[in-house]
C-alpha cells in the first residue's frame, strides 16, 4: 500500500522519505512568483520574505487534480491511502477525490484528516507505520481515526492582518472588529474541520497558558506527544513552551515551523501546539 499526503503534514523530505509517503505540494505566488511548497520554497523562506515586505501577502492554491492523478497513475499497481488537509480550509481533499474518479483506479482510498499540521503528520505517520507492519487497509483506518480524534491542535497569534486578509476568519464567531487589540487562540472544528474560536487574550502569555490549559482540560496529567511550533517567532514559542511545561506532562519533540500552507495566512507571528496522548500510540503499536 502506498500512502500519499500533501505538504500541509509538515513532513520534511527525510521523514517521508524514512516513511516511504509521497507529499504533494501546494502552491504560493509572493510578489509575482508562484513556488511549490516544499519544493522550492520552505515555510521558513516565506516568514523571511513576509519579514523583508511587511506590506505584502500572498496566496496559496491546492493541489490540481492534475497533480494527484500523475501520482495514482504512477502507483496503479498498488493499493493507495491518500490523506489530506482538513476539507474545511482547502480543497486539496476535493482535488484528490477528483482525481480519483476520473482514473478510475478503484484502489485509492481519500482521506479527509479534518486537520493540519503536525496532526495530521501523525495521522500519515500512523498510516505508514501500519503499512510496514503489513496491516489491513481497514486496520489503519481504524487507527489513523482514533489518532484524529485524539489530538489537539492550537494556534495563537500577535498580528491577525494576514490572517484578516485571507478571509479565512469570517466564519469564527467571537473574533470582532477589536481583533487587532487581542490575541485569540484557533482551534479546529472536529465536526467539520474548520477553524473554531478557542479563546482570546490581552497578551500572548496569557494566550499561550491559555492553550496550555486546554490541552489539560483535555488530556488531564496524562503523557502526552507534544509538538510546538511558530511561524518566525522565537520568543513567543520559548513563551508557549514555559507555559506548556509548567501545566503538562508531555514530552515535546523538535520545535517545527508551521506548515506553509497555514502560515502563509497566519503570518511570522504565529505560535501553536499539537497534542495527544502518548498511549494512543503506544497502544496502537504494541
């Protein structure tokens, strides 16, 4: 079985590689220039870029359906688990179930994460463990869901302009016009993968031991995978890690920048964390 993802699972090169899953790009035209996530730009290079031209944005765009059927055409042969960003903030879902009802290859199975990030890393990451150990397609489906439903994703910011001028916030109650002058907290919806209010705060300390007691109203003092990130903002994940370390029992792994498909909306200001119980791994492979 090949899995397949998009660039939105923050996998770097060699961990999909050590994985065997392919990652299809996203595309973000800044200034002009269209690049391919991952490809020839990294989130990094565009924090820099947005740092250099604070008055500039820029735009992303899915996947074609074009991209994904070269990839189920080049794996006919095989049997493919194809999972994605959250259908609620792109169309890359869409596009790969496109593609697979114009191939017709009856053995591709699409997969809406109803998340982003470092989540859904985990969610392909589980895949693609399940695929080595030689599990039924049904297996890590089953397995791939239950890492999904046990995860939790935040993200905080100090500047929403690039958020604002996405429009991607419109539909997340809470966030008025004053949005300028607070911090708030987003969260994803499960039940439909968009973004959610989680809260908002005066400072970005208070935002981040804000996430920081989500995650343990959740989770409780349980061990925990933790997984922090941030756009271009150092300070303010050493903030979000104080916070973090001071509520939780988690074991944190090595700080990431948020994928560019999502900060590319959010912006260089951006902090979050993802987080789910370490027994939901533990006890999917013992």
């Amino acid at each position: 079985m090949k899995v397949v993802t998009d660039a939105a699972a923050n996998l770097t090169h060699e961990r999909a590689a050590e994985l065997g899953v392919t990652v299809v790009p996203f595309q973000v035209t800044f200034r002009g220039k269209t690049y391919k996530d991952g490809v020839d730009i990294l989130p990094e290079d565009l924090y820099r870029m947005y740092t250099e031209y604070p008055d500039d944005f820029c735009e992303t765009s899915q996947p074609s359906v074009g991209d994904f059927m070269q990839i189920y055409q080049e794996h006919a042969g095989e049997e493919i688990l194809s999972i994605h960003l959250s259908s609620g903030l792109s169309g890359a879902y869409s596009s790969a179930e496109h593609a697979l009802r114009i191939t017709e290859h009856q053995n591709v199975t699409v997969v809406d994460s109803r998340t982003v990030g470092p989540a859904l890393g985990w969610m392909v990451e589980t895949a693609a463990r399940g695929v080595k150990l030689g599990w039924s397609k049904d297996r890590i489906l089953a397995a791939i869901k239950k890492v999904g439903e046990n995860t939790i994703t935040m993200v905080a910011f100090s500047d929403m302009k690039y958020l604002k001028h996405s429009g991607r916030v419109s539909h997340i109650k809470g966030i008025i016009a004053s949005v300028l002058r607070i911090k708030p907290i987003i969260g994803m919806n499960p039940e439909d993968g968009r973004y959610s209010n989680v809260g908002q705060e005066m400072t970005l300390s208070r935002a981040a031991h804000k996430m920081a007691a989500v995650v343990h109203a959740r989770f409780g003092d349980q061990k925990l995978r933790l997984q922090l990130m941030h756009g271009s903002n150092l300070p303010g994940v050493d903030t979000l890690r104080e916070a973090v370390r001071g509520a939780l029992n988690a074991v944190e792994e090595q700080l990431t920048t948020v994928t560019l498909v999502l900060g590319a909306h959010a912006g260089p200001t951006v902090i979050g964390l993802a987080a789910a119980p370490q027994a939901v791994f533990d006890q999917l492979f013992e």
